[in-house]
C-alpha cells in the first residue's frame, strides 16, 4: 500500500516524536523513507542579509554550516533510526515555504504518505500560531498521517495554568 514515505523535519521534538509512528508504518510495508529538512526562507529572511537569504534559496547550505549542520542533525535522526529496522532511506533538504516545498517534494518524489506531528493544539493558540502541518493537509494530495505529540498538560500551560 504504501512503497514512499516522507517524513519532513525540523528537528524539534514534536517532528521527533512522529518518526516512531512513520517507520511503523514503513516497517509494516517496507517503504522507502525519506527524510525531508526544510529551511523556511520566509523566517530566515528577518535574521539574515539577502545574500545569505538568496544562498539558502538556491539550496547551497554547504557555504552556510551553521544551518547544513541544523539540516543534517535533522535528517540523521530520522536516517539512524530507520536504518536501524533495516529500512532504506533518502536525507533531502530544501527551501522556501515549508507546506509547499513539503507538498511538491511528496508530488515529485512519488511519496505514498507523509507522516508529519502536530501538538494537537486547537482554538485560539492554532489560529494564531498556524500550522505547517495544516497548510500540507491543504497543498497536498497525498495522504498525511498527522501524529499528535501533544501532552494532557499543555493545554492548561497554555492557558496560563501550570
């Protein structure tokens, strides 16, 4: 059923906490997986200069290491603990938009199902901070398993509770 998988992340510990779920299920069908680390030109814009801006957008993160080091630590995550269950996997980075960049990476790479994390938020906090992983559900025609890495404890944090 499923032969491709993408598995986009930013490092963070909700996109590592998804990769569980994703080689699961890539173990189950003996998917291929790819590990996908993009850089969000938009956000990276406001800190840099636009040399280094247009760097980042015509892929040459070899020149900037502070950032191929951030992409890689990313994707090695995913890439050790798929080989781990014998699994073949494919590190990418990219840049732009990360819903879209996302969405046309599943489209050209023929990508059976993206497995992405969400922290589950919802109301006024999803609304206000978005959603790269809603903004996929929305550009892209693959299927997306969405793995919620939320906490029973993070909604009262939240909202000021502890």
């Amino acid at each position: 059923m499923y032969e491709h998988i993408l598995i986009p992340t930013d490092g963070s510990e909700t996109a590592e906490r998804a990769v569980d779920e994703a080689l699961e299920v890539a173990s189950r069908f003996d998917a291929t997986v790819s590990a996908l680390y993009v850089v969000d030109t938009d956000s990276v814009g406001i800190s840099l200069g636009a040399e280094q801006v247009d760097r980042i957008r015509q892929g040459r993160f070899g020149e900037m290491d502070d950032l191929e080091g951030r992409a890689s630590d990313a994707t090695a995550y995913v890439a050790e603990r798929a080989r781990d269950r014998g699994l073949d996997v494919e590190e990418h980075a990219r840049a732009g938009r990360p819903a879209s960049v996302i969405a046309d990476f599943a489209d050209d790479a023929a990508v059976d199902l993206v497995v992405m994390g969400s922290h589950g938020r919802s109301g006024l906090s999803r609304v206000v901070l978005g959603s790269v992983t809603e903004h996929v559900l929305r550009e892209t025609h693959k299927s997306v398993l969405v793995v919620d890495t939320g906490h029973a404890g993070d909604d009262a944090e939240e909202a000021g509770g502890e």
